[in-house]
C-alpha cells in the first residue's frame, strides 16, 4: 500500500473512531466515544495532549454568547468544570483503580470570578440577556445607583469606540463625559486554572476508558471508499522518521484546532461548507494588577468599549487580550509559518486600552504575554457536525471561545456520532441534546457547518 506522496505505509491497524488532534477538544470527544464503548485512537503531532493551541487558553469561563444554543452550552460546561474530579475520574465511584491503569499527577482548579458586561440603555439589549431570561441563567443586572463594591476604582466611562494610539477620527486619549448606566454581572463564572492540564485530564481519562493515543504522528492523508469516494474509510499517519501507518476506520473526526481547515481540504470535505474557519494569530497580554484587583476583589469583562478582555491572572497580575475591534486589522496566517514573537507596539496599545478602565494600571516597560492560533470561524461561532463524506465529522472553528464548552462539546459530538451512525439524517433534522447536568436542551443546527448567515451575529470573540 502507498501513501498519497508516494511514501510506503508500514502498518495497518483498526479503530471503530479516530479523532485527529487530542487538544481540550479532541481529548473530550475521545472520552466520550471510548466511555460509550468504542475502540478509540486519537492522533496528534505534538508530544501530548494539550501542547496545541489549548496550551494558550486564557481559560475563561462565562455564559454571555448571542446564540441561544451557546449559552445552554456555556452553562451546561461551568457544572462539568465545578464537577471536574467525577468527569475525569479514571475509574466509577468507589471502583479501585488496576495498577497499570493511567492516573492523574494533578486535576485543574476552577476559580470563581464575576463576569461582568458594561452596558448603556439608549444601545439595544445585548441578545444573551434575552437568553439569560429565558434559560434562567442567575445574573444581575445592576445600575450606578446600585453598582457592586468591586467596581470602585474602576472608570466606568464610555470611552468607545475602540481606537488605535494614531487614531485622528477618534483621539485615543479623548475624555467622555458620558458614563454606563448598566452592568450585567454573572457570579458563577470563573477560569480554569491551567488549560493545558485540562486537555491531559481528559486524555488521561479517556485512556482509562481504553482509548489510546499516538502522539508525534502527523495526519497526511484521509481515506475514503465508496460511491463517489463519499465514506470515510481511516486515516494515514507519518511519524518523525517518516514511517507511514494506516488506520482504518468507519468514524474520523477533525480536531485539529488551527489546522482543521487544512484536514477539511484533505479530507475532500469542504464543498458544501457555508461556514468555514481559518487560523488567526492572537496574543494575549500579562501585566501587573491594578490596585485590589485579584481573585477576591477582581472580575472579568469582555470589554468591547475599550477594545479587550480581561480577567485576573495568578501572581497579582492581570491578564489582557483583544476583542477585535473595528479599528485592528486581523492576522490571518499560515498555521505552520507565522510570527510567534509578541509584538511590543501591540502589548503596550492593549495595556493602554484596558488602563483607561483601570487607572492605577500600571504599564511595564517589557512586555510579557504569548502568542497563539484561534481557529476563527466567520461568524465566531464554532462547527460541531457532520460532513458532507459519510463518517466524518468536524469539531472546528472553536473561534477563541471554545474552552470552557469542551466537555460538553465532548458530549454532543459523541450524542451526534451515535446517531447519525446509527442512521440519523442530521442534516434534515438537527439534533438536540440535553445537557446531562442542566437539563438544557442545545440546539446542534447552531453548530452546523451549513448554518445561514445573521448579519446580526458575533462578530468578536466573545461568539
Ligand atoms: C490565546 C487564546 C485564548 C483563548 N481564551 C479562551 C477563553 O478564555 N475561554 C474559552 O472558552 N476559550 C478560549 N480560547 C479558545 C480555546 O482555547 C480553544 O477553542 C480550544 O483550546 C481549542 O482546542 P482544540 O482541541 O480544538 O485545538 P488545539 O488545542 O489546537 O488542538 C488541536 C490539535 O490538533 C493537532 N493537529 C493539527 N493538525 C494535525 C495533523 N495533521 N496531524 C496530527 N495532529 C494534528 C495539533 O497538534 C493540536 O494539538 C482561547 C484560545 C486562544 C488561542
């Protein structure tokens, strides 16, 4: 047997599933498939679980999203992460563990922080309220009369829109009079205290169901068979030495994060794709805390006024990214060739931004932070279906904001595969499936790949 460029492939194996990539993603949905019984192989070219993208989450975990469906999702993903040791335990309650079986070194934290949005009454209402309402979401929306202690010192002006420092239509330093009115807050949001150690909790329990993992193994070709080449088949992979394997397999699924749009092409998958994702570059920012602001005293915003998010970050620091404003152009590159050194000009702009909300920030002079891919769909909203080649599905598009969902993406991906498999016409009729903590219904036609354009949709990271 010959592999697509010519290379001999050595070795054949059989899976009932493979899942390419074991990031957060990509390790959740090899747990739930090995935990319903299947013989799962999950492939990655890093060394383990996590070293992708993943590695450079910045772990945020709230519920403000403009899609009904990613809302249920988002608070049906904080009880996986407050129910963390039971999700990922590597054996049943009171079972005692083989020896031999994987075990975890350490689990990750989640730490409780306010989630807060800045709003004004004279814009219209930001759509997740409506479904706060509806779902039953605990929040509490608060005016100045009433704003929460840990607000004070906080410069609640409105200082939008975001501008660059050279901006000349709308000076950088321009000092409003006007002030917001509102402030959404959800106090069950929170952070995770390290997104990489995530990825390997679920890898590690995903094992103990009988998954297995092959990791420093690139994914150079997908098989397929049947009519018009329209059944997946399984997978090529190559290995550092060059050595090619194959493993056949009726279900392969596409996790690769910043890559998946490169495996879509590979796979031949891509023709009736109305959503797509590329990779985007992003960096996020590290800072020292403005005066009382900390895991106690602190909260998060997606502060689209000034142009970031942020959240406090260990170490009394705070840590800054961008959400996207009009005014910055967007990095779209080449996910194996782009530039991973931070950028000074660019630390020091979004230190600025959020300095006008907080400003006993203090800027540092050397900027420290990290550089990474978001797999950023068009409209911020991931893809968990299907494809349009029988036994192959697609977990992309994880836009920036695909953390918090991954157990429950784990979750809904496996629900999607057992029926469709099982004969479901997904396409015709989305499926829906209930949260196994909340009961929420989540609507999957959100996540299709065919999914309509909404001129009224996200158009940042925050979905
Ligand atoms: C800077 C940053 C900040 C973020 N902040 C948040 C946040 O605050 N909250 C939130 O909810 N989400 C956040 N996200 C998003 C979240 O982290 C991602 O959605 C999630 O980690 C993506 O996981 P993944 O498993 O899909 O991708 P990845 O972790 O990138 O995993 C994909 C894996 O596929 C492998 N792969 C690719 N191609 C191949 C191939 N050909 N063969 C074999 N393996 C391959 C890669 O090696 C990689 O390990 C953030 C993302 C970034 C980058």
């Amino acid at each position: 047997m010959r592999g697509s460029e010519g290379k001999a492939v050595t070795g054949t194996v059989t899976a009932d599933a493979v899942v390419i990539g074991a990031g957060v993603i990509g390790s959740s949905i090899a747990l739930e498939l090995a935990r319903r019984g299947l013989n799962v192989i999950c492939v990655d070219k890093l060394p383990a679980a996590g070293y992708g993208s993943t590695s450079s989450s910045s772990a945020v975990v709230r519920f403000t999203y403009s899609t009904e469906s990613s809302v249920a999702m988002s608070w049906e993903g904080l009880h996986y992460w407050r129910d963390w040791a039971r999700h990922v335990a590597v054996s049943a309650d009171g079972v005692e563990v083989d020896q031999g079986s994987p075990t975890h070194d350490a689990l990750v934290e989640f730490t409780t922080v306010p989630m807060v949005m800045f709003h004004h009454s004279d814009e219209p209402e930001p759509p997740y309220l409506t479904h706060f309402q509806n779902l039953g979401i605990p929040h509490e929306v608060a005016n100045p009369g009433a704003l929460p202690t840990w607000l004070d010192g906080v410069d609640t002006r409105r200082f939008g829109p975001a501008a660059r420092l050279d901006d000349v239509d709308h000076p950088f330093w321009s000092e409003p009079d006007d002030t917001f009115d509102v402030a959404i807050t959800c106090n069950d949001a929170g952070f995770v205290s390290d997104p990489q150690l995530a990825a390997q909790n679920l890898a590690t329990a995903a094992m103990a169901a009988g998954a297995s993992f092959q990791f420093k193994n690139t994914v150079v070709e997908i098989r397929s068979a049947g009519t018009d080449r329209r059944k997946v088949a399984g997978i090529v992979i190559e290995d550092g030495s060059g050595q090619r394997q194959t493993i056949e397999a009726p279900v392969v699924v596409n996790a690769a994060g910043p890559h998946s749009s490169l495996i879509n092409t590979l796979a031949g998958a891509t023709d009736d794709m109305v959503r797509t994702s590329r990779p985007l570059r992003r960096e996020v920012y590290i800072g020292p805390a403005p005066e009382g602001y900390d895991e106690e005293g602190g909260f998060m915003c997606g502060d689209l006024d000034i142009g970031v998010y942020y959240r406090p970050e260990k170490g009394d620091n705070i840590l800054v990214s961008s959400t996207e404003p009009d005014c910055d152009e967007l990095e779209w590159v080449d996910p194996d060739d782009y530039d991973t050194v931070l950028s000074e000009d660019e630390f020091q702009l979004n230190m600025m931004r959020a300095s006008r909300r907080f400003p006993s920030l203090a800027i540092p002079r050397s900027k420290r932070g990290l550089v990474s891919l978001y797999d950023a769909s068009d409209d911020w909203t991931p893809i968990y279906d299907r494809s349009m080649i029988d036994g192959y599905y697609m977990a992309c598009g994880s836009s920036g904001n695909q953390f918090k969902n991954a157990a429950i993406a784990g979750h809904l991906m496996a629900e999607l595969i057992t029926a469709v498999e099982a004969g479901h016409d997904h396409d015709a009729e989305a499926l829906v499936v209930t949260g196994r903590y909340t009961g929420m219904k989540i609507d999957m036609a959100t996540f299709s790949r065919r999914r309509a354009v909404d001129p009224e949709g996200a158009n940042s990271v925050l979905g």
